[in-house]
C-alpha cells in the first residue's frame, strides 16, 4: 500500500517540484520577463477559480474558454472521422485505390496546420462572418484525418482469412459481410487512429485560434501575449496540456474496450 | 452418380519461382449420406483438400461436382468446421450462432431462429456459456461452438477439418460420441479430416489415406465394414478394427518411405561466400557477403 502510493503520488509530486523549481530559478537569471510561478497563480487566480465567468468577449474562465476550443475540435474532429475513416476502409480493400491515392496522402499528411489555414480562410472566403470557424474546421479535419484513415487501412488489411472465410461460407451480402466481419475485426486498429487523431486535432486548435482570433484557450493565448500579459500564456499552456492529457486517457479508455481478444 | 465427386484435382501454392505443388489428381467420389474420414500428415495439404470441397478456394486443374453440377464457391450446403474454429471474436456464442442461422433461414421468425439457435447451443452442453466471448472458452468449448454454428446450419454436407485434433483426450472421445450420434441422427454426408486412423475408424464408413506431400494425393479407400454404433472399448478388441489399423497405418508409413525412395533431387549449393567477419562492416555502403559467380578476382594474403 506505501509503495503504491509512494509509486504513483509521491513520484509524481517530486516531479512537479523539481520543474516548478527551475521555472522560479529561470524567471531569476536568464529569463527576467518570464513571470514567477508565484506570480503567474496571482494573476491567473480569477480564470482558475471561476471558470465560468464571462466579463467580455475575450476575458472569460479558462474552463469556459476550454468549452469553445472543445466544442471547434469536436466539430472538426467529427469531420475528419466521417471523411477519414471510409477513405481508410477504400486503401486497406483496394490496391488500385491505394496506388492512385498513397501518394497524394503521403505529400498531403506532414504539412503543417499553419500551411493549411490559410487556404481553409481563402476556400471559404465567401461564407462571410463564417469563413474563420469554417476555416479553421478545414485545417483540423485535414490535419487530424491522417491517423484515421492510415490505422483504419492497416486494420481492414490485417483482417484474418479466416473472418473473411467465415463470411464466405455463410454467403454474407457484401454489405453484410462489412458491417458483421470487416468492420467489427477493424474497430481495435480504428480506434487506435481515433485517439491519435484527437491528439492532432487538440493541438491544431490553438494554432487555428490563435490566427483566427476566435475565443478559446488559443485565441485568449495569442491575445494575452498581445497584450503583455506572459502569466496568462502560462496558465493557457498548462491548460491546453492537462485538457490533451484527459482526452488522450479518455480515448484510450475507449479503445480498450474495443480490443477483443 | 457420386454425390459430391473430385476428378483429377491439383492445387499449389506460389508462383514460378518458389511454387509447392500441395495436391496432385487427387480423385474421390462420395455417396450421399456417406461418412468419409480423410487421414493423413501434418501438412500434407488435408486443409487445402477441405477448402477445396467447401468452394473457398478452387483447385488448378479438375473439377468438382455436387449433386452433378460443378461446383461455384463456398455456400452454407456445406457446413465447415475450420481446424482453427474461427469463431468472431466480438460475438458471444450464442450470437456466433445466430449470425449463421439468421443467414440460412431468412424466412423463420424472430422466435423460431433464437429457438433453432438454442437447441444447437443445447446439443454441443454449451447452454451455460451462451453469453461468453470466445475468449472466455477453453479450446474444447471452442471447437464445439464451431460444431454448433456449422450444424445450425443443417448443411447437406459436413466438412469436419480436424475438429478434435487439439483437445486433450477425454473431451476428445466425448466429441467423438457426440458427432457419432448427430451423425446417426441427423444422416448427413460426412467428410472428416483427421490425423488419427483409430478416430477415422471408430466414425467412419470409409477411410481414405491421403499420401504425405508434397504431390500428396489419396490413396485406396478402406471400407470400415463394422456395424454402428461402435465402442470404443469393444472395438480395441475386435481384430477387424485392429487389421484396419494396422493396413492404414502402414500404408501412410509406405506413401512416406516410397517418397524417401524416389526422390532424387539435384544438391545445389547456394551461391554464396562466406563472409569475412574480421573485415569492419562499412556503415554506408553495407558490403554484402559476395555470390562466388561475381567474385572475379581474389586476394588472399598467405602468411607462413
Ligand atoms: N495460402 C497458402 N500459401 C502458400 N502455401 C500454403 C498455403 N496454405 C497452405 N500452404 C502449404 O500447403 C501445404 C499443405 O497445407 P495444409 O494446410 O493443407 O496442410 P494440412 O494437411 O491441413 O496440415 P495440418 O495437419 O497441420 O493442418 C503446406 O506445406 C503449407 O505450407
Ligand atoms: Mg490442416
């Protein structure tokens, strides 16, 4: 029982400590406008402790700017799994299909959600007020498609002969033999892309806020930083990571209760 | 007519270059309602002939024939055992079952296709386990849902790949039972896979040995002339059982020294020098052992 805890709670603590420790010793010598630990809880004491408080449009809790930012990931995200997730079923069925595509994909997936905002912005250009929020949503959906739609074809490959057999032997219509085999021996390998694609999506957000101005934990950053107020941009950065943290625990919750055996 | 008839088939595996041929001519003729045990080695190609005759794959050469018509890909008519159950893994056994029996009999209701369910869950004892995943069974419990969901099925003929091979004795010997009586009632053509000639014997009418590969193909039939139901214990005294035995094992034993016989093959040794190891490997340009058909010139240093 004292190790356990010693394991998982003490460890961790020192782990803290040490960190806050070097940030205190690196605000005193070489970093002078980085702001103290202290002090960055001084100033950010009022986003932390009412969360939900909305004093003006881009002065509100950190929680109710993390609402919006997650509100956009999950719109963008739920793009990219209806578009990623058939595009990956057609790679791992089809070798045409692979060869025509591999390629483009191959290009398309290192470029960086700052390269593709731009284009999101003068693709929906004429949406008007909408063109950031549509914007944005583009450069997550592209940007978090990627893990999907290659884990999805990796799965839907590495279905075993013997499911498919199964299937033939049954005489399962084509549709059924999706929906009842492949889909069901593919979910482990999708949700493993799922959860990655939420790590992406998450972290092209703040990019996307911060050149679109939108409220949320990236846009409150860029404007702070803006604005001289550098505690802020810490309070955002440790926010961004704990919100990342809990999602990624949470999927993988998700995932592991698709894993059969 | 024969019921279900294999002519001349042949069946490899691979291309060109690295080709096996697994099957060859092999030739059988099943009557209806016939019970057929197929024995043979360890990877003799048993799984390759039992793919062949459910549709799964199609053979090289030959044709095969069920009730007169060439065969076209696999169908619920035939109901096979796969050696390795192949049960889907996000199901539980009782929905195993039933992604079968709702599949072959669209026509009954809700009801009647849970009740049929249940009744092939109940014949195999796995009513308890219903709701199990497979990967809560032990193997023997396993093979047996894979029984129930090909019985479910009521195919006209029953491809049994080794369905008993890999459970330990007992459960083995109550399968065996168990198949004996579906088999005595339900009266279905029977084509089992086995590498057990005494398993073969105790179920079957006739007894086909297929030869060790590669090349394997089957041998003469043994008529299993030994009234039903046979048991297991009065049967290990009967000297007709003991003289099948003895005729099928030696056969299997004489397709394997035959082989040993009369293959001659041609030694080649692979074209390949050894690799200096006292060289320091080139991180770059990895150098690969040289084949000796490109060494052209070589300098050996001799000290004396
Ligand atoms: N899909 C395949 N591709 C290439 N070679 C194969 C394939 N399937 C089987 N083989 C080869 O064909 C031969 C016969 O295989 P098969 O599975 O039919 O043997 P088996 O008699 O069923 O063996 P066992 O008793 O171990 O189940 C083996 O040498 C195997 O390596
Ligand atoms: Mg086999």
């Amino acid at each position: 029982m004292k190790a356990f805890k010693f394991d998982w709670f003490i460890l961790p603590l020192i782990g803290i400590a040490v960190v806050l420790l070097m940030w205190q010793i690196s605000s005193k010598t070489w970093a002078k406008e980085l702001p103290t630990p202290h002090k960055t809880w001084e100033a950010s004491k009022d986003y932390v402790l009412k969360p939900f408080e909305k004093r003006g449009e881009m002065d509100q809790g950190i929680l109710r700017f993390t609402w919006y930012s997650l509100i956009l990931v999950a719109k963008g995200y739920a793009i990219a799994l209806i578009i990623g997730t058939p595009i990956g079923f057609c790679l791992g069925l089809s070798k045409a299909f692979t060869k025509t595509f591999d390629p483009i994909i191959q290009v398309l997936r290192p470029v960086s959600p700052l390269a593709w905002l731009p284009l999101g912005l003068v693709l929906f250009l004429g949406a008007g007020k909408q063109a950031s929020e549509l914007g944005a949503l583009f450069t997550i959906a592209i940007c978090a498609m990627w893990p999907t739609v290659l884990n999805t074809a990796v799965g839907v490959r590495a279905i075993p002969q013997d499911y498919l057999n199964v299937a033939k032997v049954l005489k399962l219509s084509r549709w059924k033999t999706l929906t009842k085999v492949m889909i069901p021996a593919t979910m482990p390998y999708m949700f493993t892309g799922f959860r990655l694609s939420l790590g992406i999506a998450w972290l092209v957000i703040v990019a996307a806020e911060m050149l679109t101005g939108r409220p949320g934990v990236g846009g409150f950053l860029w404007q702070e930083y803006n604005a001289l107020l550098y505690e802020h941009i810490i309070l955002c950065i440790i926010t961004i990571g704990v919100v990342g943290f809990v999602l990624d625990r949470l999927m993988s919750l998700v995932e592991s209760r698709f894993k059969t055996a | 007519m024969p019921y279900l008839e294999l002519k001349s088939v042949s069946k490899g595996y691979g291309s060109n270059g690295s080709r096996t041929e697994v099957l060859r001519d092999v030739n059988l003729s099943i009557e209806q309602g016939e019970f057929v045990a197929i024995v043979g080695y360890s990877g003799a190609g048993k799984t390759t002939l039992m793919s062949i005759l459910a549709g799964l794959i199609r053979p090289d050469t030959g044709s095969v024939t069920l009730e007169g018509r060439e065969m076209s890909g696999p169908g619920p008519d035939r109901g096979l055992v796969f050696q390795n159950y192949s049960l889907l893994p996000w199901l539980t056994v009782a929905e195993n079952v039933r992604l079968a029996v709702d599949q072959v009999f669209p026509e009954k209701t809700e009801a009647g296709r849970a009740a049929h369910a249940t009744e092939f869950i109940e014949m195999v004892n796995l009513a308890p386990a219903r709701d199990k995943r497979p990967h809560e069974l032990s193997g023997g419990m396993r093979q047996r849902v894979s029984v129930a969901r090909t019985l479910a099925m009521n195919p006209k003929v029953l491809l049994l790949d080794e369905p008993l091979s890999a459970l330990d004795a007992l459960t083995r010997a109550n399968l065996q039972d168990e198949i004996a009586r579906i088999r005595a009632q339900q009266k279905q053509t029977v084509v089992l896979i086995t590498n057990d000639p005494d398993e073969a014997i105790l179920l079957a009418d006739r007894v086909v040995p297929l030869t060790a590969g590669p090349n394997a193909t089957l041998g003469e039939s043994f008529i299993v002339d030994l009234p039903h139901p046979r048991d297991r214990k009065a049967l290990n005294h009967s000297p007709r059982f003991r003289e099948l035995r003895r005729d099928i094992s030696e056969y299997l034993l004489r397709s394997r020294q035959d082989r040993h016989a009369t293959v001659t093959r041609k030694l080649i040794l692979p074209d390949i020098d050894p690799e200096d190891l006292s060289v320091p490997r080139n991180m770059l340009g990895r150098t690969r052992p040289l084949r000796s058909s490109e060494a052209r010139e070589a300098t050996v240093e001799v000290s004396s």
